[in-house]
C-alpha cells in the first residue's frame, strides 16, 4: 500500500514540478523566475496571496515576502489579494505564526482572503548551495498547480542577509590578476638571484685561473733563473751569489691578485659619519609676550639629529599663564663636535593668556577674568650646546610671531611677537648604524 500511494503521489506531483537545473539565479532573479512562472501557469486577473514564506532569518523572510508581492502586483496579469483582514482571520483561525503553520491551514487564510491561489515560497541551503522553492495550491480544490526549484548564488545583497563574505567577479578576476602578477615578479626575482649566482660562480672561476696563472708563471720565472744560475757557475762566485739573490727575491714575491685592495677607514671617521643622536632636553624657561606680561616655565623636548647635520624635534612647554608645543626644523652645525650650534624654524601653537582680577576702568565698570590672549603660531630658533657627545649644556632663544587681543582695552587683534629663553640639560646618545 505505501508503495502505491508514494508512486500515486510521483504520478499527480511530478507533471506539475519543474526544477531549474543547469541554470543559477541571484536572489532577485530566481524571485522573478518564480514569479513568472506562477504567472504563465494562472489565467489573467487570477487573484492570488503569498502567504507562507520559510527563509533562514526574519530579515529574509520579511524580504521575499515583500518582494513577491511588488513583483505580482507590478510585473504580471494577477491580481494580489489584499491582506488586511490577514489579521483578524489569523486570529479566528488561532494561527499565531502563519509562516510555520500548516500547508492546510495557510490554503484555508487565503480562501479567506479570497484567494484563488496560494504560493508558498522555501529558501534554505542544502550541501553548500542556496535552493529557491515554490509551491502553489488551488484554494478551493487544495491542489497543487505548480512547482518550480530553481538554484541561487550568493551575490551581495544575499550575502547581507546570511552574513556570508561574498567577492564579486569583477574583484576576484582582480584578486587573480594580483595573483598571477606576483608569481610572475616572484619569478623573474628567481630568475635574476640564478643569474646573479651563476655570475658570481664564473667571477669565482676566471679570479682562480688567474692565480693559478700567475702562480704558473712565478713557477717559470723561478725555473728560468735556476737554469740560469746552474749554466753560470763556472763563471765565479759574485755571478752565482748575485744570482742567488735574485732568484730568492723572485721566490719572495707574492702572488699578483687582480682584486681591489680594501681600504679600512680610522675608527673616528667612521664614527663621524654615522653620527646619528638621539636628543632629550629638559630646561626652565622664561617667557614674555612683547609689550605685555612675562611667565616662567619650563621646556621638554624630544628630537632626532642625522648624519648629515638635519635637526628635528618636537616640544612642549609651559608655564602659570601660557602653554604650547611644535616641532622644530634645522640644521646642527659640528654636531660630533664638543660645541654644537642648532638654528631653524619652528611651527605649532604657544597660548598666554594673562588674567586680573577686581580691575575697575574709568566707568567704574568691575572686570572679572582674561586681560588679554596671545596666540603663536611659529617662528625661529637658535641652539647653543656645549658638552660632549652625550651630556650637554643648552642654551635656547625663540622668536615666535602670531596674533594678541586685548579684551580689556577693545583693541581687538593684532600683530605680535613673543619671546622664550631656556637652559638647562640636554642629552644625546648615538644611535645604532
């Protein structure tokens, strides 16, 4: 009996079901796909619902089921049923859910709606692929008039439902290209290391021949005096010392190499140029906005000087009524020397601000708070150091230029300089080479 009623159902489900083989779909696309078919399936001004939507998150659900029901409505010959008794017969019908209830259950709402057809629409993944499902009852008979599976691939408004990282064909056909041009470089860098290794191999070759050439020919030079000699000993004793002494002076040579001497530099020159410091200085400060209040403070600063002299650094200082910080730029005159002069330029920001309290002005009119506001934003410096090559002494002169508003006198803003003078310790410690 069970075989039979299973090959019954093959026989009345099978004429009725197309699957969408060979083919994928985007998500929109195999919605469309979907839709059409239900349309070419139904006559024309066919009123139909889509009412029961099965999806891996609400997001999606929510989406297909919106989707479906724009496409119908704008996209084909079908009528939508209106869903806004949805409710109230949910709530007769005791569905609390209608995605997760009965397929008997969903025909019976959309006979309610008035319906002459239901879809209800599957989307899930099976073995590593996305499957989109439709199914479509008649609502009065509840048979199935069609069936459609199609496959999906993930592109990038699926990939934003399921969370999946998705890489278009234009960005993977790019990973590709980077891809294949790193192997090619990788390639041509083997390619030139062989090349470069049997270069040095055939150097290595033709430098041994050399010597053994010249070996060879120290050897015959040797030869040809001691023949020499021995054909003139019977020519008296200062011929045969002298040429004595000429053949061990030969013998004492050494062998002619065609490499180039190498030439070791003093210690101290190399030490001179790579003379790279690095600086730290902390000094008090006195500052003064010219043609109003003076301040003293204090003056940190963190800085770098390279082999060719270039100094730079980066400060901060301050004080009761003033702050700032910058960064310097110049040049460091004797710098492996034990005085050493710094000048440049310096840019960042200084603000002082000077404060009275209980001033009256001739309107008896009481003032509370700021006199005025200086603000710096830059200028130049010049650097004494005396010492060594670690521990110095520092003398430090800033000319800064920027804008002052007094606030007091109305005067508004204006043209002004500040002046800063520190000393104080400064230490510098050589870096690595």
């Amino acid at each position: 009996m069970a075989r039979l009623f299973w090959g019954l159902c093959t026989a009345v489900v099978l004429p009725v079901c197309v699957f969408g083989q060979g083919r994928s779909f985007t998500l929109d696309g195999a919605l469309a796909e979907s839709m059409d078919y239900i349309a070419g399936k139904l006559p024309e001004k066919t009123k139909v619902a889509v009412l029961k939507v099965k999806a891996p998150n609400e997001e999606l659900t929510d989406y297909i089921s919106v989707e479906c029901d724009n496409y119908i409505k704008d996209n084909t010959n079908l009528v939508l049923a209106n869903k806004k008794t949805l409710p109230d017969i949910l709530k007769r019908n005791n569905i609390a859910d209608l995605n997760k209830a009965s397929e008997e259950d969903a025909i019976k709402v959309g006979l309610a709606l008035g319906a002459k057809a239901v879809v209800f629409v599957g989307f899930d993944k099976r073995d590593g692929n996305y499957r989109f499902f439709i199914q479509m009852y008649d609502t009065e008979t509840a048979h199935t008039n069609g069936m459609l599976a199609l496959d999906v691939e993930l592109d990038g408004l699926l990939a934003d439902f399921t969370g999946e990282v998705y890489i278009s064909p234009e960005k993977r056909r790019e990973m590709e290209k980077d891809e294949e041009l790193a192997r090619i470089k990788k390639e041509l860098e083997e390619t030139e290391a062989h090349n470069a290794k049997l270069q040095k191999e055939q150097e290595n070759i033709k430098l041994q021949k050399e010597q053994e050439a010249a070996k060879s020919q120290k050897q015959s030079d040797f030869d040809a005096a001691f023949s020499e000699l021995e054909a003139r000993k019977k020519g008296g004793g200062d011929t045969k010392s002298r040429l004595e002494s000429e053949m061990a002076q030969r013998k004492a040579q050494p062998v002619v190499q065609k490499n180039e001497p190498s030439v070791s530099m003093p210690k101290e020159t190399k030490e001179k140029e790579n003379g790279k410091y690095f600086v730290f200085s902390l000094r008090p400060e006195f500052f003064t906005v010219i043609g109003g209040a003076t301040a003293v403070g204090a003056d940190v600063e963190l800085g770098h000087i390279g082999k060719s002299g270039f100094y730079f650094s980066t400060d901060f200082n301050g004080g009761a009524r003033y702050w700032g910080g910058g960064f310097n730029f110049g040049g460091c005159i004797n710098k492996d020397g034990r005085i050493k002069n710094v000048i440049g330029f310096e840019g960042g920001l200084w603000n002082a601000v000077i404060k009275v309290y209980g001033k009256s002005d001739t309107y008896d009119r009481f003032y509370m708070g700021t006199n005025y506001l200086n603000l710096s934003w830059g200028g130049g410096f010049w650097k004494f150091l005396f010492g060594g090559n670690k521990g110095n002494f520092d003398i430090t002169d800033k000319i800064l230029f920027g804008r002052r508003d007094d606030i007091l006198s109305g005067a508004g803003w204006h043209f002004n300089a500040t002046y800063s003078l520190s000393a104080g310790y400064t230490l510098m410690k050589k870096k690595g080479k």
